[in-house]
C-alpha cells in the first residue's frame, strides 16, 4: 500500500474517533449556521484539526484543502482534499449516515482516496490503478445492463444557492422515474453515495454544485470500481464544476442523456 495512502487512512480514522466521541454528546456540541439550512458543528472543525495533524505530522510541506478551514500550505505537487464531516445534518440529528472522506491529488490528479463511515466502521479505499476496497475486500459498480431497474441516489437542492437548479432537478428525477427504476435515494451524504455506487449498493447518482471536497474522493473509488464519471452534459469538467452524473457504465449512458436535456449549462 502507498505511503500517501497509509496515511489518508490514519487520517480518517482520526477524524472518525472525534466524530464517534461527539455523536455521544450531541446535545452539548456549539453548532454554527453558515448559510440557509447549512450547519457546521465543533466536531467538524475538531475532525479537520486532527486529519491535518496526522497528515502534516507525516507530510508537513504538502497542502491541504479543507472544507471548513480553506487551504492550508503552498501549492506543491500533493493537495489533500478533505471534508472531515460529510453529511452534518444528519450527524446532527442523530442519523448514523455520515463520513469522513480524503481525496489525494498528485500533480493534477487524482491518485488515493478515502472514505470512513464511523457510524458503520465501513472504510472505502482506491489508489488509481489498483481497484477498489472496502474494508480490504475488493468491490465493484453493479453490472446493470441499463438505466432501467436501477437504483439511485441524489441531492434534492434545498438551500437559496441551489433553487434556480430545482426545475432541472425535478425534470431529470421524474425523467429517471419515467424508465421505470427501482426507486430514488437522498440519505444526504455525496462521498457515502458515490462510494454506495462503487460497492454496487446503487446503480448511479448524479448532483449539481457540489464542492471539490464532496466528490475527490468518491470520483476515484468509482472509476477504480469499475464506473463511468462526467459531468451533467457527459464531459469531464466535474471536479471544476461540481455537477457530476457517476454510474455504472451501461447507466451512465442513459442517465447523462437525460440530464443534458435538463440541465442547461451554466
């Protein structure tokens, strides 16, 4: 295993015990409101502090680029991005679906990745050419022949940011529901549903406006697993833009050709 991964993975598990010990005290955590319906709590801030800790400990000259204290570190040839509490609100309220997630890029690209569900002790792991993992046990996209039977996860946009994008949404859901699938998913965590969708726990998801800490790290899982990543109009601007369609290959085809019809570019 590489080094830089080695310690992406000691990183998560850091940031997983500093959320583990903070689910039990909820209802005492200082909890902030960035924006309409957006929260960060103190474990989230604790998180990030001991990812960075770990990872500079060990790489004290690379940058860090964290979601609730911006970059840190000059731009060299490894950035570390990391959101150390995907899926606050629901960490917030109790709703054991939330992780940790860690995307290495080396020299432009995207090379390690990991994603901890403290909740569930479920690690997800990749390093670019050498598959995907759970828990040591190698996984892959689901073999769907199609769009149609399949299962998939989304974000339904609900803050002032994301409302001019609702109409392209609900197109593109009830397009999806149109070619009779087995059902939608919002469970409010985008690393957890792209890493679902490398484990073939869901045929496909697709978002728009995430950040760069949201997906680094569940990009490469899937493309190790196995799947297809575009953006909403099938090119490869995702990580720029944030909109992002990821899928097995056969239901990727039909899932952007749906959302180019919806989504207008921006």
């Amino acid at each position: 295993m590489h080094e830089l991964l080695k310690v992406a993975i000691r990183a998560a598990r850091a940031g997983g015990d500093v959320i583990k010990r903070g689910a039990n005290q909820l209802d005492s955590l200082t909890v902030e409101q960035k924006s309409l319906h957006d929260y960060v709590s103190e474990v989230d801030r604790n998180s990030e502090n001991a990812i960075r800790e770990t990872i500079l400990s060990a790489f004290p000259d690379h940058q860090i680029i964290g979601e609730e204290y911006g970059v840190v570190g000059e731009k060299t040839g490894v950035q570390w991005v990391i959101d150390p509490l995907d899926g606050t609100t629901n960490f917030l309220r109790a709703i054991p679906h939330y992780a940790v997630s860690i995307g290495l890029i080396v020299d432009g690209a995207l090379e390690h990745a990991v994603v901890f569900d403290p909740a569930k002790n479920e690690l997800f792991r990749a390093s670019l050419g050498q598959g995907a993992f759970l828990n040591d046990k190698r996984i892959h996209v689901s073999n769907i022949d199609s769009a149609r039977g399949g299962l998939y996860s989304t974000g339904v946009p609900f803050s002032g940011d994301n409302l001019a994008e609702v109409d392209s949404f609900t197109a593109t859901m009830l397009d999806l529901l149109n070619i009779e699938t087995s059902g939608l998913r919002r469970l409010g965590a985008a690393a957890l549903d792209l890493a679902y969708v490398a484990a073939g726990r869901y045929d496909g998801f697709w978002e728009a406006k995430l950040k760069l800490w949201d997906i680094a790290a569940g990009v490469l899982l899937v493309l190790e697993a196995g799947g297809t990543v575009s953006d909403l109009h099938g090119s490869n601007q995702y990580l720029a833009t944030g909109d992002i369609v990821a899928a097995s290959p056969k239901a990727h085809t039909e899932m952007v050709k749906i959302s180019r019809a919806n989504y207008r570019r921006l």
